[in-house]
C-alpha cells in the first residue's frame, strides 16, 4: 500500500469519539497520495445533467470529511481508488465526454477539485485552448484556495472559470462538527472568498444552509451577517442546498451518529428571495 505512514493516521469518517483535524494537514497528506508531477488520480470520466449538462472529471480525495457528503468513498479511502492521469489526459477526456454529450460546460467533481495545484493549473489551460469548452465551473470548500493566496492569482488568467465556493457551516463550532476540522478553520472558506473578491474572479457562493436538520436559525443568521460583512451581493447571488440520502451520506450520518428525518419536510426561505423581495418594496416606496 502506498503511503503507508500517512494511511496509518489518516481521518476516515467523523466518529462522535472523532479528533478534529487540521485541514491543511489532511491537504497535504492527501496531495501526497493523490498527486503526481501534473499527475492526479480520478475514478471516472463522464458527463451528467446538472448545471444544464457538464463534462466531469470525478477526482478522488479531499481536505474535508463533511457528514453529508455525498461522494463516493474514494473520499475516506485515496490510497484504494483511481488510476493517476496527466492533467492533458484528464482534460482530454473531460472534453470527450462534454462533447459527446452535446455541452460546453465542464468541472472536476468527486472530491476537492482544487487539490494538487499543479495539476489543476495545466487542466486549466489545456481547456483554455479547446474552443468546444465555454465554461469550466471550479468547485471548491475554499481550503487551498485559502491558504494560498497566489493560487487564486494564478486562476486570474483563465477566461472561463467561473469559481464555486461551498460553505458547510455558520459558527466554528458548527463547522467543526459538520467536517470533522478544527474550529479555527471555519474562517478559511471566507478567506478564500476574500481573495476571489480582491482579484475579481468570477464566482459566487453556496452554502448547506436551506436544511433546518443541519443548520439552526441562529447558526445560519450568522452565517449571513458573516457573508454580508465581506459583500452583501454575496447573499443576493447565494446558492442555498439541503441533504440529499444518498447512499454515501447516509453511512456518513450514521457513522457519525447523526439523527436526521426522512423525507425533508420544511427548508428556509431562500436569502436571496428575501432580500429582493425587500429591495423591491422598497423600491415601490421610493
Ligand atoms: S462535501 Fe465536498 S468538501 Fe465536504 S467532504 Fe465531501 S467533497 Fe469534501
């Protein structure tokens, strides 16, 4: 097995018995196994119906152990799954299946697209070059966007990314229970965003905060103010989730001995809908 050493001590799954990790500790142990040179391991190549039809590279590993994920377990187990393919490779195939599936859109999923930067970087620029992408969706938790701020420097030359940043909690505590991560990295995420703002990258935010079972109105009224004091526009443009039972969150949950309710019955009234509804009273009044 490779990486012995780093598997050993290696966080699975979020136990209630579970020790907070450092994310970027977790981030450099997975790069360790999940990079190469310009090298990265993914599990498939394919293209699916969301963001209106996009070709996807599925990359296996990430910084986080988020209870809710949904991705396959090539999260909690790097060293057992993928085959490693060079960034052209990796590019090459995610145009096929783009192509063969009749849209310009494409992304990396599957795991934390951002991990192994070099790889990433030359992904980037071999889809700069191929006029049937129009648009590449950068998924991230912000995490190494955020403790790199060259990173997001280096995304500043790419004409067609637009960045997506996803946020798991409002509070520290919240987060660290929801990804198994020290509290202190709750700020990350918001680090990133910062950057993404400074160089005036294409982005907006999600968050998993539409599901009253993982976010209380407290925990998600200071997730707004937390948005907010970096932007307001942030809220108007927030992408707002809820869990879904797949397979993998289910275990996940389990594991982690969270209790949740199936089906979801009720979720919060998008932000954004709120705040242009309010915009367009006042405007009414003005
Ligand atoms: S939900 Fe996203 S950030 Fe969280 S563990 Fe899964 S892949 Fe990583």
């Amino acid at each position: 097995m490779e990486n012995s050493r780093l598997v050993a001590g290696y966080p699975r799954f979020v136990t209630p018995e579970f020790e907070p990790f450092d994310p970027v500790e977790l981030l450099r142990w997975t790069e360790e196994i999940v990079c190469r040179g310009d090298a990265r391991k993914y599990t498939a190549f394919y293209a699916t119906g969301v963001y209106g039809g996009i070709g996807t590279g599925y990359a296996v590993g990430c910084c986080l152990r988020c209870v809710f994920c949904w991705v396959e377990f090539s999260r909690d187990f790097p060293e057992l799954y993928g085959k490693f393919y060079s960034a052209e490779e990796a590019a090459r195939r995610i145009v096929a299946a783009a192509r063969h599936y009749g849209t310009p859109r494409a992304r990396i999923s599957g795991g934390e697209p951002t991990l192994g930067k070099e790889h990433l970087l030359s992904v980037l620029q071999h889809i700069e070059r191929e006029p049937r992408i129009r648009l590449f969706i950068l998924e991230t938790n912000g995490i190494p966007l955020a403790i790199d701020p060259d990173y997001v420097h280096a995304l500043e030359e790419f004409t067609k990314i637009h960045v997506r940043v996803s946020l798991k909690a409002g509070t520290p505590e919240a987060f660290s229970k929801k990804t198994g991560a020290r509290p202190e990295a709750f700020e990350l995420p918001f680090k990133a965003i910062s950057h993404l703002l400074q160089h005036r990258i294409s982005f907006h935010v999600a968050a998993m905060s539409l599901d009253p079972r993982f976010m209380s109105p407290e925990e998600r009224t200071a997730l707004m103010k937390r948005l907010a004091s970096l932007d307001f526009r942030l809220l108007l443009n927030l992408e707002e989730e809820v869990v879904d039972p797949y397979d993998t969150t289910l275990k996940r949950l389990a594991a982690a001995n969270w209790r949740v309710k199936w089906p979801l019955r009720r979720v919060y009234t998008p932000i954004s809908e709120t705040l242009r509804e309010l915009l367009r009273q006042r405007r009414q009044r003005s």
